[in-house]
C-alpha cells in the first residue's frame, strides 16, 4: 500500500524549513510512498539512523528495535555461547510485544518506518543457539502469536565486517565493545542467505560500505529516489553508480 505525501504546507512560511526538507518534499512531491518500510542489515550498518532520517523526512512513525532494553545482551557480546538463548528469547518476547502494540494502535492505519523484520529474530536464534536450544525457542516461537504485518518496502543495508566494525567504533555503545569480527562475519553470512531467497516485500539492497545517509546529502536524496520507483522484485542501489 502506497501514499502521497506533500510536507509543504502551502499557508506556512516556507522560508522556516531548512534546505533538506525542502530538497525531500520537492523530490516526493505527487509520488507514492511505501506505508511501511521496514530497514535489515548487521549491527552497526546504519539501521536505525536511516530509519528515524526517513521517518523525520517522512513524517512517520517508527517502530524501533530497544537493544538497550536487553538485559542479556551485554554478557552475550562477552560470552556468546553461555547468554545466547536468554538474549534470544528476551528479544523474541520484545519483539513480539512491539508488533502486538503497534496492531493495537493501528486504528487509522498510520504509516511507520521500523528498523528490524520479526524474521530476523528466527535469523539470529539459527546463528547463535546450539540444536537443543534451537529446538526450544522454536516451541517458544510457535506458542507466541505474532501477526506482522507485511512491509510495503524492506531496505536490505550490506557492508563488508571493516566497515561495520570502524561504525561500531566510532558511535561508542559500551555494551558493543565485546562485539568480535567473527560475530559480524556469521552475522553478514546469515543476512546474506536470509535474504537470497527473500520475496514476502519488495526488496531493494543496497550497498553501504561507501555511503554516508547523515552527513551526505546527495547520497541520501538519491537514496529517496531510487526507492520510490520500487514497486515490486529485488533492486540494487550502490551509491557509487549515480555519483
């Protein structure tokens, strides 16, 4: 499902928005735009700040991941294999709860920008939980009723493990120092063959090992473009070919 939007309001004073809002609002001016994105990809690939970009530039909702609000999370950076499947579960029962509000409130049906698919949590248990506690969470998952929505767009981030780490370095969340290159290795592998085979949304990929959505401007309206002519299949974007 699409829907217009026009963030100019022809009675205000114009001359009050800064130049970004105006650059988006002329690109989307009589354009559809997805009723809900949901934007995937590894930690530290720039999920969540382009979703509360798009959502800013949007006017949207969002419906964002609480990592913070994990408890386990900290001692599963430090010891994986011993906190795997409380961090699993913890983040299963979170997730579930958000799409189970966010049905709740759905009333006029706004539109929403989230920074992970509840798909993604299944991804995650499969890479870090041994058989038998696989096992479990899946009779964890099946007692639990999850009905999702379907996004009208998934944005897929890529970046090579270099890249993530720098990123990971440089936005210093204490909880992320514990983070190896291995986990990041396993992490991209398990989103690459995710999403291979993906085909419940519009897809578009894109490549970010040399794009900056917060600081560059052209890479970030070029972006907005691009993704308002995706109506259906599995797209490319590397912001590299239209510079």
């Amino acid at each position: 499902m699409m829907t217009e939007l026009n963030l100019l309001d022809d009675s205000a004073d114009n001359t009050l928005l800064d130049a970004d809002t105006l650059a988006v609002s002329e690109l989307i001016k009589d354009r559809e735009i997805p009723r809900f994105i949901t934007i995937e990809g590894p930690i530290g690939v720039g999920k969540t700040t382009l979703a509360k970009r798009l959502a800013e530039s949007f006017n949207y909702e969002t419906m964002l991941e609480r990592a913070e609000e994990n408890p386990f999370l900290a001692g599963f950076y430090k010891n994986r294999r011993q906190n795997a499947l409380a961090t699993q579960l913890s983040f299963l029962f979170q997730r579930a709860q958000q799409i189970q509000d966010m049905r709740q409130q759905d009333l006029f049906s706004p539109v929403r920008i989230s920074d992970f698919l509840i798909e993604k949590d299944r991804l995650f248990a499969r890479a870090n939980l041994d058989d038998n506690e696989f096992n479990l969470y899946e009779q964890v998952y099946s007692q639990i009723t999850i009905d999702a929505p379907k996004p009208d767009l998934v944005i897929y981030l890529q970046a090579p493990v270099d890249a993530l780490m720098d990123r990971i370095l440089q936005r210093g969340i204490s909880v992320e120092r514990s983070i190896d290159r291995d986990y990041l290795e396993l992490l991209n592998e398990a989103y690459s063959e995710f999403f291979l085979y993906y085909d419940d949304a519009p897809l578009l990929i894109v490549n970010c090992a040399d794009i900056d959505f917060i600081n560059n401007d052209d890479h970030y309206l070029t972006l907005i473009d691009y993704m308002l002519n995706v109506r259906g299949g599995r797209h490319y974007f590397n912001p590299t070919i239209f510079s």
